[in-house]
C-alpha cells in the first residue's frame, strides 16, 4: 500500500477497522466516540467529502495521516503511514458497509423566540395542545433553507438542538438528542416524541414525574443512562413495531421497573391520537 492509496482511504473505513463505527450524524458529517481517549458520549466528528476530523474533548483534528499520528504517539509521516497500512490489512470479524454519506443542506441565520405564531399555534390546537403548554415547553425556530424562510415549532433536546415541527415538515435541527425534564422524581415518563408528551401534559399523566422525550426511537440507547436512577419508568410508546422494540429493549435493561402504559390507548397509533379522539376538531362546515 503506498502513499497515494492511504490518501484515497476512507476515514469512516479506517475507523471501522479500529472498531469504531458511526453514533449519529448531523448535515456535515459523522460522529462516533474519541479512538484516542475514552469518553462517555460520542465527541470525535469526522466530515467524510472532506476526509478530515475533529475531536472536540482534546481539540485536536485533521487528517487520516494526523489521526494515525494521535493514535501512534508519533510525528513521523512514514511511521504513521506504516500505522495505517497495518490497521487497514487487519481482517474485519464482520464486513461494515458504511451508507454512502450526502451532506444535508445546512441551516442558516436560524432564530430562536417564543412561541407566538398563530399558525403553529393552531396546528398544536387542532391536535389537542392547548397554547399555555405548548408555550411552556416549546419555542418558535426561524431559519432560512435552501434560501427560503421557514419557520417550525421547536422543543430543545439535552445537546440543544431541536425537533422541528409545522403543517408541512417534521424535522430536526442537529445535533439530535434526547430530551431529559428533571423534576427529582423517583419515577419518570418516557415518551418517543415531544407531541405525545405534550399530550400527557394536556391528559394530566405527568402530574410532576420527571420525563424524557426520546425524540425517535433511534436514541434509545441515549437514554439508558439516565434512566438506570428511576425505581419506575413509565413508557408511554407507540402501538407500533418500533414501539414495541424499544419497550423490549428497555425491560432487558431494567427488569420489572419498566411500565407498559400504552393500555391507556389500545384502540389508537399513539398517545396524542387518543388525546385528539377525545377532543375531535369541531367541524367549519356550514350546517344546511
């Protein structure tokens, strides 16, 4: 292997033969946790149209050859090209294929305010939330895309970004996270998204518990740790496959502290279904 080939390497391949793979991803690139240090949440960025890296515990970043450097303890270009050819021979136990990586579009000149639009606050109405508890836990999140002004409801996550959300778009602005409300309850509610914990608050389940919002079931394991200082943790998840996974998923970590409250909806997809089925839209149409 010589020198142009190790250029043309992928920094997500050779991480993959190291053992590490991608946690999450936002419009520019990958994360995953630090190869040169050990770390409790994912801070090391790679950018792969860029083939360049950043870990943001230590501060340091660059290139495919700068990374073998970190990890070899060595400045010298042969040595830490020797380093990368030797890792890239290794045999992996399980062939990774990363997914071909596309930069989303980037937010810009993006604006955080209170909630005060009439048509969001509307679309929160018509779904049974009413405008005191959404301005509660939510805001209103200007941003410009692709040109354009848009402008979406936003409930702020514990890495502060958001999950976006208005008539017409159902979205995130990264990084995505969950969302952990700490009240210094012994028992904490866990919902998939932030509409349904609306709706709780609307139906009157919360009642003070703490709470955490997983903001899509693909952040589960996000959750974990936090959930793990809770005596019960009442789930309230969709009536769906992905719901039922990440209700099993949870009571292989936590046993019998886990709560099955989706018995509160059997009939409906999930909880703010139940909540519009009991407080349906009053008809505009003209009576003849």
């Amino acid at each position: 292997m010589n020198i142009d080939e190790i250029r043309k390497i992928s920094l997500v391949e050779f991480l993959n033969q190291l053992g590490y793979q991608p946690t999450g991803r936002d419009s520019k690139g990958l994360w995953f946790y630090s190869p040169c240090r050990s770390e409790r949440k994912p801070s090391f960025h790679v950018n792969p149209r860029k083939g360049v890296w950043f870990d943001f515990g230590s501060g340091a970043g660059g290139d495919i050859f700068t990374l073998a450097g970190e990890l070899c303890n060595s400045t010298d270009f042969i040595r830490q090209a020797e380093f990368i050819a030797q890792k890239m021979s290794m045999p992996i136990e399980k062939p990774y294929k990363p997914v071909p990586f596309i930069e989303q579009p980037t937010f810009e000149d993006v604006r955080v305010s209170k909630l005060e639009s009439p048509a969001l606050l509307k679309y929160l109405a018509d779904r049974g939330i009413p405008r005191n508890i959404a301005q509660r836990y939510c805001v209103q999140v200007d941003y410009e895309l692709h040109g354009k002004r848009y402008y979406a409801i936003g409930f702020e996550n514990n890495a502060h970004g958001f999950e976006l959300r208005n008539s017409f778009f159902k979205g995130s602005y990264p990084p995505k996270h969950i969302t952990h409300i700490a009240n210094g309850n012994a028992r904490c509610n866990v919902f998939e998204g932030f509409i349904d914990f609306l709706s709780a608050e609307r139906l009157g389940y919360n009642d003070g518990l703490d709470t955490i919002v997983l903001n899509s079931v693909a952040n589960i394991q996000k959750a974990i740790a936090p959930l793990g200082d809770y005596t019960v943790i009442q789930c309230f998840l969709d009536n769906d496959a992905a719901g039922r996974a990440a209700l099993a998923r949870l009571r292989r970590e936590f046993g019998d502290r886990v709560m099955d409250k989706s018995a509160l909806y059997p009939n409906h997809k999930d909880l703010n279904d139940y909540l519009m089925s009991l407080y349906p839209k009053k008809s505009t149409k003209l009576k003849l």
